[in-house]
C-alpha cells in the first residue's frame, strides 16, 4: 500500500483502492458488499414476482404476517397490523357524512318543515334552504301544503248503502277534497290523519242523508247535502285541530239499490209525467186567468164611458154586438119599410151550415117574360 503526501493530520487515502458506493463495490455477481437497488440485475430483467415495500404494508395492515417471523419494514422501519385505526377511519368518514345529510334540508316551493328538537316542536321551515342540529337531536318533517288529496268513497266498486229520513235506502257515491292548513297541527295533533279525513267524511255524510228524503237525495237535494257536509265536515275537523280544510264535497252518484233500481225508473218516469201535465195545466190556468182580467179591465173601462154618457155608449154597444153577430151570418137585414125583410145578398159570404136550411122563398118585384109570350 502507497500512502500519498499531504496533511498527516487528515486519514490516510489508499491509492490503491477505488471509493466505495454505500450499496456496495460493484453490480456484478463478483462485487461485494450489497448490490445497488437501481441497477439491473444479471440478464437486464428484475425479478417478476418480487413483493415492494407497498405490498409488505397493506399486508401487515391486513393482519398478514411478513418474512422473519413478521420483521421486515417499509424503508427499513418496522410496521406493525393496525386494524383498529382503519376502523376509526372509516366510522369518522360514516360519521361525517350522516351529520351532513341530516343537518341541510331543501325545502320544496309547496312544502314547509316541521322542526322538532328531541321531540319538542321548534320551528316551522319556510322554502328553501335550512340547516338544523344532525338527527337524532333534531327531526325536520316535510309536509306538502299545495297538494290537494283526493279521498273516493267507496274506494271500490262495491255499493254505498245509506238511510234516508223517509225509511228507504240509497246507494251513495263521493268524493271529498282537502289539503293541509297548518303543518304542525297536522303532524301532532292527529295520528293518523287521511283515517281521520275517512272516518269524519263517512259519519257525516251519513247524517247529512237521514235528513233527506229519497226524492230530495235522487235529485235536487244535491247541492244541498254537498255544503252541509263540508260545512259539518270541517267543523269536526276544527274541533280535532287537525290543520286540515276541505276543499270540497262532491256527490258523484246517488241511485236506489241495484236490485229495485227498475222499479225505481219507473216511478221516477211517472212523476215526471205528472209533473209535465201538472205544468201544462197551470200554464192554461195562466191563460185564461189573464184573459179574464184583460175583459174585466177592458169592462171598467167602459162603464167608466157608460157613466158618462148611457144613451150613446148604450147604442155604440149595441151596434157593435150586432156588428159582432151579423158577421157570421150570410143574410142581408134591411130595415126600412116596403122592403123585403130577407134578402139574399150577392156575393155575400156564405158559412157552411151544420144542417142544410130550406131554400128561400123569393117575390119577384117585376113581371117575369117568358119566351111564348105569357106572363
């Protein structure tokens, strides 16, 4: 070995042998020492299979264990399984995400948001967007107040069968509309609310018909009986407080049971029969009781005029009922003397007689020539 000159207080540099890497001497099979991570092995191909250090560690976070009994690191530290922060990991994300999603709420145009702070009533939401304490400690309940339900009765087919005052049975069909008035009454108050609507609409309707008669409910008592059962309808709800206002009641049928159905379009056609002729004798009765207050008043006024004068109003009368009955008569009446009393008209108008009358006897005023020469 050959040491160089120089600083004796500095290490001596062997000059015969080369710097050394920290991986080792060489990258061939004959170096010592450890081989260089980057460099390729024999052959310019790395080992296929060969497990990193990224593998090693999602193995032992899986439980799995690693060569030497387990030892074995990522960057030459040990790493020991940990499930138990994976488990914490994912329940924060759980846990995070819940608060999240029970915390904002979109309110709907037509809904409102019940707010309820553990169970207690807090506040009503208005649309749009709100934020509230994540559940279980605060509850938002939304409630649609523009949508109008729509409760049919029956919900089938089947007959409806109801009493009238009269002791006869009428087969009822309708329908009854309400929406939601106020939202915390109608979350609260009532448990179930469209049973409620049912069981209301149904007690009230049958009492709204046992004050009808058959004739009054077939007919024109319809509208009658659709406001008192509104009417009565949302005073019960009222009195529940339910937060619920019908809209409205609507009878959609009403005809006699199925099996005397017939009988009854029979009798419904004979009233109205009935009342056809009932009507037509009543409008005659009008006629002739105008026509007789027209001749009493056409009466006064000539006695007014008879008042005034008798002697020319009795005569005007006279001539003209004359006038009135000669008109039908085909004969001409002259008056003055030396006249014949009948005479036949010509050209007058004839009215065809019932019976056929004797021919008239007539006196020539003149001597009659004949052809011979003989009068």
């Amino acid at each position: 070995m050959t040491i160089l000159p120089g600083n004796t207080n500095r290490p001596p540099i062997l000059a015969a042998e080369p710097p050394k890497s920290p991986w080792g001497s060489g990258d061939d099979d004959q170096g010592g020492g450890p081989r260089n991570p980057w460099a390729l092995p024999p052959g310019g191909r790395k080992p296929a299979n060969k497990p990193t250090a990224l593998d090693e560690f999602l193995k032992k976070a899986r439980g799995g264990g690693g060569g030497n009994g387990g030892g074995g690191g990522f960057g030459g530290l040990p790493v020991s399984p940990n499930p138990r922060a994976l488990w914490l990991i994912g329940a924060g994300i759980i846990l995070l995400v819940w608060i999240l999603y029970t915390s904002i709420h979109p309110i709907a145009p037509q809904e409102r948001g019940v707010v309820t702070y553990l169970g207690r009533y807090s506040g009503t939401l208005d649309p749009g967007i709100a934020m509230t304490m994540p559940a279980p400690i605060a509850r938002v309940v939304k409630v649609d107040v523009q949508n109008i339900r729509i409760e049919n009765f029956p919900e089938t087919g089947s007959e409806n069968l109801m009493l009238t005052r009269d002791q006869n049975i009428i087969d009822l069909a309708y329908a009854v509309r309400w929406k939601i008035a106020n939202p915390q009454d109608y979350v609260f108050q009532i448990d179930k609310p469209r049973e409620t609507v049912r069981a209301t609409a149904e007690s009230v309707m049958r009492e709204v018909v046992a004050n009808q008669t058959l004739d009054a409910a077939l007919g024109p008592g319809r509208a009658q009986m659709e406001n008192q059962a509104q009417e009565r309808m949302q005073k019960v709800l009222d009195d529940y407080k339910s937060g619920i206002v019908v809209v409205g009641v609507g009878i959609k049928q009403a005809d006699p049971p199925a099996r005397v159905n017939d009988a009854f379009k029979d009798v419904t056609a004979a009233q109205q029969d009935a009342q056809g002729v009932r009507n037509q004798a009543q409008s005659y009765a009008k006629q002739v009781i105008a026509r007789a207050e027209g001749e009493a008043s056409q009466f006064d006024k000539v006695y007014e005029q008879y008042k005034l004068a008798p002697a020319v109003t009795r005569r005007r009368m006279y001539y003209e009922t004359m006038e009135a009955v000669l008109a039908k008569s085909d004969k001409t009446i002259v008056e003055p003397g030396n006249v014949v009393p009948y005479l036949q008209s010509q050209g007058a108008r004839r009215l065809p007689d019932s019976v056929p009358a004797a021919p008239a006897a007539v006196t020539p005023t003149q001597p009659v020539t004949t052809t011979g020469g003989g009068q």
